[in-house]
C-alpha cells in the first residue's frame, strides 16, 4: 500500500515510516521541520517539506494518490495550547479539516488519527478510563483532539470517508525531544547523562507527583499498523493500563544510568492531571494488540539511545 504519514519527521511518526518500509509498502512524508528534525526521516520515503494547513497538500494528494493516511502531525504541548490556544486550533484542527478535504476528494481508503487518552478525558472519576467515558478536557489541546475525532465522524457520514482514531497514553522511546514538556522521560535520561538536576512538577501534598501511563513507541506503532485494515469508525485507547507517578519514573532512570542526583521540585503546569491511566481492553479484544514492552525495557532503550546520540554530538 501507499501510505501517507504527517509528522514523520517527529518521533513517533518517524519510527512508523521506518515500519511501513520494513513491511514493504511505500511511504510518502509530509513535515514542515518546524518541530520535526531531518535526520528522522527514513530515505527511502519520500518527502514533501510542507504545512499541514497548506492549500497546496492536496496537489500531493493528487499526484501521490495514497490508500492510507495516518495523520500524526500536531501541536502537542498542552501548556502551549493554554497559552496560545489561536495556534493549537490552527494546527491541531484547520491542519486536520485540510487533509480530510484532501484525503475526501481523492478516494483515500482510510484516516488513521492520532488522538490522546493521556489528556481528553481530563480528571476522569473513571479510573482506569475507558473509550465510553465522556471527555472533560482541560486544556485546548485535549478540546481540539476531541473536536479532531468529531470531524472524522462528520467525514465518515458525509463523504464516506473511514477512520480509525487511537488515543494515546504518555509514549516515549527513541527520538522524543527533551526540550519543552511532552517528553519527560527524555528530559530525565539527558540531564541526568550531562549530571545536571532535573526537575519534578508536583501538586501539593503529593510528593510522589502525578500518575500516568506509559506506553513505549514500539508498541504505539504495532497498533497503528493494524489500524491500517482493523477498528473501523472507532476510537481505542493505546497504553499499558500501569500507573507509574513520576518519581517512581525518575528513580527508575536514575537507578539505570546509576546516578544518585535529588531532583528539584515545582510546581505543577497549566494543564497538568493529577492522574492518567487507559483502560486498554477495548483495543485487545477489537485490535488484538496489547503492549510488549515494560518500562524498565523501554527506559534502557532510551537511554542507549541517548548515549549514542550525544556521543555523535560530541
């Protein structure tokens, strides 16, 4: 198949393309590099340096003609979209509207999208939380990933157009950026590496921090790749249904790079959950996947990764 993938020069959407390829099917990019970096990109694809919200994507859609769109692209920072909320909606919904309207006029097979348990169903009594709970977003990120999914529906209804969204938990693996907020595990494992001290957001009188689930990249691309023929018209959640607080994640890296650096303390973000964890049943039963990877796994891979990367800085 060809398959269409926004974002691929990003950290998840990267370590898809590299599968697709593997898998044998033809892989097209579109990235603008604004948060994206070059050396992600597999070569084998191919590459269109371009914005999400460019009129100009659907002359891609024209001459490439993909069977598949997995639309990862976005603007992922929840503080960001706090505080910028204008910009959040012209990515994270004007870029989708665009490449539904591409994807609607040019007999595309099917969207895969990228939506996030880790943040839509806000401070949910559900706990863990299921793909039936009703959203209570608390940032505009989480609303324009809500807003995301009902356009989807509205393609489906109106032009026929079929979806699969997954809702991910926290992922992290290999790639993830640790500037800015989304990539925590990153952040800890570099500054730790570079004996600096990093920092825990905490809400007070909770000295553990907050809770979340962690699922590694590897198993977030196994499930897109069977949502390319499975879970039609559906919304699955994507984790491990494991509740890990952040201190706990912190001692566990520094416990790997053995490291025996305090971290500081501060306050939460605009935006923060005091707790996150995915109920994951739906995606077993309907998908058949369900993680492989732990987070003592996953977290040693980051940092051999890490390792090699700052070496090559060097």
């Amino acid at each position: 198949m060809k398959i269409l993938i926004t974002g691929a020069a990003g950290f998840i959407a990267s370590h898809l393309a590299d599968a697709c390829i593997a898998a044998g099917h033809e892989v097209i990019i579109l990235d603008n590099l604004r948060t994206g970096y070059k050396r992600n990109l597999n070569p084998q694809a191919k590459f269109y340096n371009i914005d999400i919200c460019d009129p100009a994507v659907e002359e891609i859609f024209a001459r490439e003609k993909p069977d598949i769109v997995d639309h990862h692209a976005a603007q992922i920072s929840v503080p960001l979209s706090i505080e910028d909320p204008l910009t959040d909606a012209e990515i994270n919904v004007k870029g989708l509207i665009n490449i539904l309207e591409a994807a609607s006029k040019h007999q595309v097979k099917k969207v895969v999208y990228i939506s996030s348990g880790g943040a839509m169903y806000g401070e949910a009594d559900e706990y863990p939380t299921s793909e039936t709970y009703n959203p209570r977003p608390l940032s505009v990120y989480a609303i324009n990933k809500m807003v995301g999914e009902n356009y989807l529906y509205f393609y489906n209804q109106q032009y026929g157009l079929d979806y699969t969204v997954l809702r991910y938990a926290n992922v992290f693996g290999p790639r993830q950026v640790s500037h800015g907020e989304a990539g925590v595990v990153s952040i800890f494992v570099e500054k730790l590496l570079a004996e600096q001290t990093p920092t825990l957001n905490l809400y007070p009188g909770e000295p553990e921090g907050m809770i979340r689930d962690y699922v590694f990249v590897k198993d977030v691309i196994k499930a897109n790749l069977i949502a390319f023929t499975k879970g039609s018209g559906q919304a699955f959640n994507i984790g491990t249904c494991i509740p890990t607080t952040t201190r706990a994640l912190y001692n566990e890296i520094a416990r790997q790079l053995g490291k025996d650096i305090q971290p500081l303390e501060a306050p939460a973000r605009k935006g923060d959950l005091k707790r996150s964890m995915l109920n994951i049943d739906k995606a077993r039963r309907d998908l058949g996947w369900q993680p492989q990877y732990g987070l003592f796994e996953g977290i040693a891979e980051v940092i051999d990764y890490y390792k090699k990367f700052l070496g090559e800085k060097r």
